[in-house]
C-alpha cells in the first residue's frame, strides 16, 4: 500500500468519526429538546419523581461525602508544606475552601454520579429498550420521554447541588482537620483567612455549575440507554459510553462556565466580590 493509499484511508477513517460524532451531537440535541418540552407541557408522571430523588440523592450521599472528605484532606496533606516553608501556614485555610467550593467540589462530585447513577439510568433504561418494555409503555399510552427521562432529569437539576453543598462541607471539614489536627496550624487564623477570602460568589458559581453538570449528566445518560443496542453487550456498552460522555461533558462546561462566571463576576464586582461576614 503506498503513502497515498494509506493517507485516503485514514482521511476516510477520520471522516467516519467525525460523522458519527456529529451525527450523535445532533441526536442529543433532539433529544434533549424533547426532554425539555415535556417538561415543560407537563410535570412529572405520579410516583416516578420520588423514586428519582432516592436514587439520584439519598444514595450518592455517601461516597460523595467520602469523596469530599478525603479531596480536603488531601489538599491539606499537599499544601501545608509548600506554605510552612513560605511562613504562609495560616492562609491554608481560604487555599483549600476556595479550591473545594469553587472547582473541586462541583466537579468530583458530578465526576462520582456520573458513575454512579448516570451509568444506572444508561443500564436500566437499556435493558427497558432491550427487552421491549419501552414499546409497551408506547402501546399502554404513555410516553416514554415523559415516565423515564423526565424525573430522572429533574433529580439531577436539583439534587446534584445539594449533594455538591455535602461535598464541599466534608471536604472543607477534612481541610481543617488535618491542618489543625495534624499540622498544628492555629485555628483562629485559619477560619479567619478562610472567611475573607471566599465569597458568597464562589459558592454561588458552584452550586451554578452543579447544576449544568446534572443536567448534561441525566440528558446524555438517558440518551445513551434509549440509544441502546440490543444484547448483553449493548447494555454495558450503553453504561460505559453514558459515564464516558459525561465526564467529557462536566470538564467541557466547566471550561467554559468558568469563563462565563469569570466574565459575570468581573462586570458585576470590578473590585472584589462581596464576602459572607
């Protein structure tokens, strides 16, 4: 095969990609319309709505807060000795919350329920997909956007903040308590720093994230298990490519609410944002 051969099929293979991609892109859009429009026209079908907030919040509790236990911790572990060795031990405080409140926190959070539930929604509504249950929904009337993707959709939106507050309260805990705890940084000063420097905007831009996170989260997740194939393999495929997709998702949003945050906090505050005390 000579140099040009080889350069015609990698363009065709690279095309092929593309394609997919963008095919795949476009489909997610629709899909994610439909969603938002039967939102919209209607609430959520009765006793579906509950069921998803015990999935999606009740039982990620855990290992997000474990997440954001040992994420402090760690921060801790890493910067004390990069500051005691500056005199700057005391200013740890506002380092560690600011990273866990405005970035960390959000992101490994959505990061842990985008493998824990995404990839269930993905499963489970593939294998409804595989064994013809959607299609019974369809003949029984109802619509399978509205009894499947709508709640789930719902408990992402609003629940994925709230376990980002727990995720940055134990992570802000662990923080503290190896700094004080362990490294014998002086508590009264590190609460002090750590209170003058985060802002009420920072949490705010968190929790604005999380949000933007649980929505990709449910809407790529439930597209990948109605996009399922058929068979064992299918399925797996479905919840691997749904947790894939998110996480590429939550690091392409946050790129970019980042600079749009950015951008917000700059027109709205030239000259420092507004403190919590």
């Amino acid at each position: 095969m000579n140099i040009y051969s080889r350069t015609r099929s990698l363009v065709e293979t690279l095309g092929d990609v593309v394609a997919r991609a963008a095919e795949n892109l476009g489909d997610l859009t629709i899909f994610s319309g439909q969603v938002l429009s039967w939102l919209l026209l209607r609430r959520p079908a009765k006793g579906t709505l509950l069921q998803s907030f015990y999935t999606v919040g009740v039982l990620s509790m855990p290992v997000v807060a474990v997440t954001g236990l040992f994420i402090g911790m760690v921060l801790g572990v890493q910067g004390y000795h990069q500051f005691h060795s500056l005199g700057l031990a005391t200013r740890l405080g506002s380092i560690i919350n600011i990273s866990i409140v405005s970035e960390l926190g959000p992101v490994l959070a959505a990061t842990m329920i985008a493998g824990r539930v995404g990839s269930a929604m993905a499963a489970e509504i593939g294998t409804m997909a595989v064994t013809d249950q959607i299609d019974a929904l369809t003949c029984l009337g109802v619509n399978p956007l509205h009894y499947l993707a709508v709640p789930r959709f719902v408990a992402c939106v609003l629940l994925i903040p709230m376990l980002t507050i727990l995720a940055d309260l134990t992570g802000i805990c662990g923080g503290a308590m190896i700094c004080i705890n362990t490294y014998g940084v002086d508590a009264h000063h590190y609460w002090t720093r750590a209170r003058n420097y985060v802002g009420l905007w920072d949490i705010s831009e968190g929790l604005i994230k999380s949000a933007f996170f649980g929505a990709a989260i449910a809407l790529i997740s439930c597209h990948r298990g109605f996009r399922c194939r058929a068979g064992a393999e299918g399925v797996g495929r479905a919840a691997t490519e749904a947790f894939v997709a998110s996480f590429i998702a939550i690091l392409i949003l946050d790129f970019f609410l980042a600079l749009l945050l950015g951008y917000i906090e700059q027109r709205l505050w030239p000259n420092g944002v507004v403190k919590l005390l």
